[in-house]
C-alpha cells in the first residue's frame, strides 16, 4: 500500500492566515493581561497578610510584657495604669522595666496612624506600626481590662488589629507572689 499525499489540489483562501494570526495575537494578549493583573492582585493580598501576621504578633507581645510587667515586680499589678479610656504606650520596650505615658491622641476605633512621641513606632520590612494600650474601667478592683491596638498604613487606608485582656491580680489567687 502506497499513500501519495498530493497538495496541489488543496486551494488557500487569501488572507485566512492573517486572521488566524490577528485572533490569535489577541488571545495571547488577554492571557498575558489576566495573567499580570492575577499576579498583582496576589502580591497585594500577600503583603496585606504579611502585615497583618506581623501586627498580630506584635499586639501579642505587648500582652506578653504587660503579664510580664504585672509578674515581675513586686506590686506591679498596682503599678498598671489605671485612667480609663486612656491610651498608652511604652516608651523602654522592654518586659521588665515599662515607662507607661500617655499617649496624645485620644483612644479611637480605628485609631489613627499617630506621629512618633504618641505611640510606640515599630518598623518591620519598611513598614511602621503604631502600637500603644488603652485601660478600661473594670468593676472589679481585682482586675485590670485593657485592649491593645497596632495599626499601620495599608493598600487600602489605616488597617489595625485589636485585642482586649483582662489581668487579674495575682495577689488574690497566690499568696506567694504577694509581697
């Protein structure tokens, strides 16, 4: 068995290459756009996770020194501040040793990005953060209510995370940490 395959007979319409070429182009080229304008958008979401994962460890740690400061010293449940509805913020960074001031802005949800010298200002991958504690009135002297606030400057405005504690005084539950 023999197969010839003769072209000569096969007729070409003009121009039918060139709108083959032109559709084409035009497919790739949205592809190509769907392709980038995804990319961008999920780098966009990326960073705004990264910050935010950023900024919840970072109003974590401010609860961590604040059960620090209260355990470490002797009478440091006393020495938490207790103005309610005042913002503060830490001036030493530092678990052991905490310099409360207030801060001048007033406590606001969602707080503003404030300048340095009213908040504490944390930078992390040319990002900065502002951080400061706000005490709440408790009705129960055994306990001090406080909400911590890191906010920062996103994509989309002033983003921020919050989480409020209540510490109580360890003095009523173990005699031994008492002074």
């Amino acid at each position: 068995m023999n197969f010839k395959f003769q072209i000569s007979n096969f007729k070409f319409l003009a121009g039918q290459s060139m709108i083959e070429v032109v559709v084409g182009l035009g497919i790739a080229t949205l592809l190509a756009v769907a392709l980038i304008s995804t990319t961008v958008y999920t780098e966009k979401l990326s960073r705004a996770a990264k910050n935010r994962t950023q900024a919840t460890k970072l109003e974590q740690q401010a609860v961590e020194q604040l059960r620090g400061f209260r355990d470490s010293q002797s009478g440091g449940f006393a020495n938490l501040p207790s103005a309610p509805n005042t913002c503060y913020y830490d001036t030493n960074n530092s678990a052991t040793v905490w310099t409360f001031s207030a801060a001048v802005v007033p406590c606001t949800t969602p707080p503003p990005i404030s300048a340095p010298g009213t908040t504490e200002q944390i930078t992390l991958d040319s990002v900065t953060f502002s951080r400061w504690v706000q005490f709440v009135t408790s009705a129960n002297a055994n306990q001090k209510i406080f909400i911590v606030y890191v906010a920062w400057q996103g994509s989309s405005g002033v983003e921020y995370v919050s989480n409020q504690t209540t510490l109580s005084n360890p003095c009523t539950t173990a005699a031994s940490l008492c002074p």
